[in-house]
C-alpha cells in the first residue's frame, strides 16, 4: 500500500464528503480508486447512500 491509497478506514470516514460533493478531486480520485479495489466499501457506500434517501423521504416536504 502506497501513501496514496486511502484504507477503510479513512473511506468511512470521507464518505460524506464524498456523497455531498465536497471532496477536492484529489481526494475523490483517491476514493474512487479504493471503491474500484474493495467490493466491502462499494457496499458500505452503497449502503449509506440508501440511508441518506430514505431519511430524506420520511422527511418529506416541510412545504406540505
């Protein structure tokens, strides 16, 4: 592992970032790259972006 690859741990801990767009593209480069290597992370990502939705879904329309 190179000084450049991102471990599980540090992904855990950048995903939202990641999934709100905040990452410089370095960094999302390097998330990119892990996600590519660890079907783990892929479904953890995964995961949490489902969670994300469906929070956002039972909170529906404050306009309603």
């Amino acid at each position: 592992m190179s000084s450049e690859d991102l471990t599980c741990q540090e992904l855990v801990e950048l995903v939202t970032d990641y999934l709100d767009g905040a990452l410089t593209l370095r960094e999302r480069l390097r998330f990119e790259r892990h996600l590519a290597e660890c079907e783990w992370c892929v479904d953890y990502v995964d995961q949490i972006r489902t969670t994300i939705h469906l929070v956002a879904r039972t909170q529906g329309d404050p306009a309603d």
